[in-house]
C-alpha cells in the first residue's frame, strides 16, 4: 500500500518528480536522496529509477548514484530554442568573448526565469551565478530583464506577484522601478545591470529575433566594469549577428 505522499499521484507526475529532483546543484543523487526530495516510498522510488535508466533518462554512475540520461540530453537538442539556436549563436558568441574576456552567455525564457543554454568563460573572470542549465531571475539580470520586456504584461504580474527578491543592496525590488527599467530596455534594444545579481558583476543584454522579429533569447556579457555600457555597441551588433542567423532562407 502506499504512502500518503504516493497517493493521488500518477504514474508519471511521479516519474516527473525523480527526474526533478537533478539540479545544477544537484546533478547527482543515490535512491535515499530521491526519495528523500521526491516524498516517494522506496519500493516505488526504485521502481521509477530502474525504468527510467532502463530507457535512459537516468544512468548509474560506478559509485553508484544517479544522474540524467543521454537520452534526455537527445531529445533536448530538438527543441528549436536549444541546439538550433546554440549552433547559430556560438560563432558570434565566441566573437564577443575574444573581443571583451569576459562571460558571454545566451538565455531563453522558460516560466518565469531565464534559462541559460549557452555561455562563453575566460579564466579568471569575474565569479557569477549563472553556469549552462542554470536559471535567472528575470527581475535581477540583464538578460532576464531584456526577456521580461517583451514578455507581456502577464509575465510581468506574475514575476512581481513572485515577489522580487533581494540578491544586492543594488537589486531593483520595486514594481514601478522595474517596469520603467523594462520601458527603457524596449526603446533602446538593451538592459544594463550593475551588481543586482551579485557584488562586482555588470552586464548588458540585448535581444535575439526570429525572422518575425519575435524575441526568441537574450545574449548578454557579463563582467567586473562599472563601465559596462562601453560594450553595447559590441553586445547589440553581436544580437543582430545571431538574429540575421535565425532568418530561414528557401
């Protein structure tokens, strides 16, 4: 018989819940852990993780904890926003990063964060929150922030609805403030951030479009300069770059 914390769930809210129990910080786990995270008994626990390694969503490491599959890492590279945009993305991106040193990374939204996909480091560069899978608040990053304007008005209820957290002394936590920042990021095509996310760290954003002008990500460098707008026009002519990479030709 199951547990309370089994019932009412299905079988594959509960598959679900294995697999989202891996995170950047997390990315490995043993049985005892998934259960733990997960609040599922151990009889089914190990049930989901035999077949989900079975298919290959997870693998089994020597030492013996789990981690995510190859397989879920196939199926990733057929989202339009993933592999398909990354190929584009890297010429350009690796362009920016030899011309500033400094983190160059893209972005997509997903929910109510950004969702790094790519990024571009030198040695020694400023330390940052952000790694490849990680997420961002959109309210706190300049790459979040260029996503957040022109996401809508729901998005935007939503996120300060969320509630704005507090990273810095420098983090805009204000509902009027934002929105006037995001106003700004629409007119002039980019989002500067000094030291929101993380004390010493300035970027600026700028968005990437598809052929019908959609924003579809947001590249963004990030370093240890207060002086951060100097790289704009180097950031937006790089957007573009990767925009006009986007455009299908017959």
């Amino acid at each position: 018989m199951a547990n309370s914390s089994d019932r009412g769930r299905t079988v594959t809210s509960r598959a679900l819940a294995v697999l989202g129990s891996f995170t950047p910080a997390r990315p490995e786990l043993t049985l005892a852990q998934i259960c733990r995270i997960t609040g599922l008994r151990h009889a089914t626990a190990h049930r989901l993780v035999r077949e989900l390694v079975d298919w290959g969503a997870l693998e089994r490491t020597p030492r013996g904890p789990y981690v995510i599959g190859l397989r879920l890492w196939e199926l990733g590279t057929l989202n339009p926003r993933g592999l398909p945009l990354r190929v584009r993305a890297m010429p350009v991106m690796e362009d920016l990063h030899a011309a500033t040193r400094q983190h160059v990374q893209l972005a997509v939204l997903d929910g109510n964060e950004a969702l790094v996909v790519e990024r571009i480091s030198a040695p020694g560069a400023v330390p940052v929150r952000s790694q490849v899978g990680g997420r961002l608040p959109l309210h706190a990053s300049a790459v979040g922030k260029m996503l957040l304007a022109h996401a809508g008005d729901d998005l935007f209820a939503e996120v300060v609805k969320e509630g704005l957290a507090r990273f810095t002394t420098a983090t805009v936590t204000d509902e009027a403030v934002l929105r006037l920042a995001l106003a700004e990021s629409r007119r002039t095509g980019v989002a500067v951030v000094r030291e929101e996310m993380s004390a010493g760290a300035y970027s600026v954003a700028t968005p990437i479009t598809d052929e019908k002008g959609h924003v579809v990500a947001g590249l963004s460098v990030v370093g240890p300069d207060p002086a951060i707008h100097r790289l704009v026009p180097a950031v937006v002519m790089a957007g573009r770059g990767i925009s006009r990479g986007l455009v299908r030709r017959p």
